[in-house]
C-alpha cells in the first residue's frame, strides 16, 4: 500500500507539472466557485428578506423540518451541483486534450461541457436527488441518522468516483455512468482509491505554507497588529490560490487515472510506472 501511496504522490507531481504549463486551467474551479457563491446568494438573499420580514413566524416549531424546505433544498442542490460538474466537465474536457500532446483553451473546455449538457443535467439531477435523501435521513433520527447519512454519502462518493469523466468522454445516462464507474474501480481493485492518499499529502504540503503563515500572523498580532494582519491577509489569499489550485489539481489526477484505467492510455506527460503502481490493472 505504501508503494501505491508513493506511485500516487508521484502522479499527483506529474499532475502538478502539466498544471504549471496550463495554468489557466486554475480558472475552472475559480469560475466554480463563484458561481456557487452567486447561486448560495440567490437563494439566502430572498430567505432572508422573508425572515427579516417576519414571513417564518407562522410556522409550527414541532421540532421537525418543514416539508417545504426539501424542495427548496432540491433546488439549491441542483444549481450548485450543475455548476461543479459543468466546470469539472470542462476541465476534464481540457486535461484529455493536453493528455493528448495538443494545447487546450479555457473555449475548447467550455464548448466540449456544454456538448454534454443532456448528461450534465441528469447528473445534477441525480446528485441533487441524492443529497436531499441523505440531508432527510440525517435529519429523520437525532443520534443515527448523520451516522448512517455519512456512511451512505461515502459510499456514493466512493462508487460515484469516475463518473465525471466518463460522463464526459462516453456520453452515457446517469445510471449506465454509475455502472461504468463501479466497473472500472472494481477492474483496479479500487485501489485508485488507496492512491489518492499520496495526493491528498500533496495537496496538505501545497497548503501548509498559508497555514503557517495564517498561525504566524495570528501570533504577531499580539504584538504588532498592523504586520498581523497583513500576514493573516496574505495567508488567506494563498490558501484561496492553493485551493483553486488543489481543485484543479485533484481533476487532473482524475483525468489520468480514468484514461489509464478505462483505456490503458498513458497521458502524455506522464510515466507509465506512475499509472501503473497506483493501482492494479486488470482490464
């Protein structure tokens, strides 16, 4: 497992690598985030108008949820999980052009995500789905239910893994992306899994220079505010880069595991050995 570990520290490099001839892939997840900040707005903002408003103080508080706000959590869901997966899509999109020795454009990813509009919308559909069944059984039982809501919710993530990319390469429905990807984890042993260890360790080395710098400036404080701060500014807009980064980064690593595992295709900037000790293929 440590070999497999190390394998995967070493694609997450190599991932790192192609990152830093296509920086503008970092957008992507940028592009993301803020569209999932305006659509978190669209939906607090008028809550809170009818909070404020006293539009609430008619409800029972029996200590349950109230039914309307599944729906509404249907909604929110939706929207935002239509906006990740588009822009994953579209990076994704990118990161097979690259793979293939041609140069991508933030355009040529754009263009390839909105060709999978059908199978994006199902797939924010079904995720959405998804989560409001698992937020509903978190919420059903005081003690139990967040228990069996993460356990049920790390099982989705795990089967869902390659969903995304072959969403996006083989234009298939929801339900045959689900399959496929259980297929091609059950054909690597799931050990894809296992790999992915080494590069969370990059990502956490990626992001230990801003929490340095973030317990640095908190320290200062106590003696020169003004530097404080200012530490504290700069770790927060390195940590904001680093996560749009690691974002980034993450979908890369992705990328070339499916390609390797589904077809047995070594991405052009990368080492066979890399691919090939991350996990066990056995297609």
């Amino acid at each position: 497992m440590f070999d497999r570990i190390a394998n995967s520290f070493a694609l997450a490099r190599s991932s790192w690598e192609v990152l830093k001839r296509d920086k503008q892939l970092v957008l992507f997840p940028v592009l993301s985030g803020i569209g999932c900040v305006l659509v978190t707005l669209s939906f607090a903002v008028p809550l809170a108008v009818v909070a404020l408003r006293g539009g609430f103080d008619q409800m029972q508080d029996n200590g349950q949820v109230p039914v309307w706000v599944y729906p509404l959590a249907f909604a929110f869901y939706f929207c935002n999980y239509f906006v990740i997966v588009f822009c994953n899509a579209a990076l994704i999109s990118c990161a097979l052009v690259r793979f293939g020795g041609e140069t991508p454009t933030l355009a040529d990813g754009f263009r390839a995500a909105a060709s999978r509009l059908p199978q994006i919308l199902a797939w924010a559909l079904v995720s959405a789905t998804v989560g409001v069944l698992l937020k509903a059984i978190e919420n059903a039982h005081e003690k139990g239910g967040e228990f069996i809501s993460a356990l049920l919710g790390t099982a989705w993530t795990v089967v869902t893994y390659f969903v995304v990319p072959v969403l996006v390469v083989e234009k298939v429905g929801p339900l045959q992306a689900v399959r496929r990807s259980v297929t091609i984890l059950k054909a690597t042993w799931g050990e894809a899994l296992v790999g992915h260890w080494g590069l969370g360790f990059f990502l956490f080395l990626l992001t230990l220079p801003g929490i340095l710098l973030l317990v640095g400036g908190a320290a200062v404080c106590a003696k020169a505010v003004p530097v404080g701060l200012a530490l504290i500014a700069v770790a927060v807009v390195y940590l904001l880069a680093a996560s749009a980064a690691g974002s980034a980064l993450s979908t890369l690593f992705l990328s070339a595991l499916y390609q390797y595992a589904a077809f047995n295709q070594v991405p052009v900037g990368f080492a066979s050995g890399e691919l090939a000790g991350a996990f066990t293929t056995k297609q």
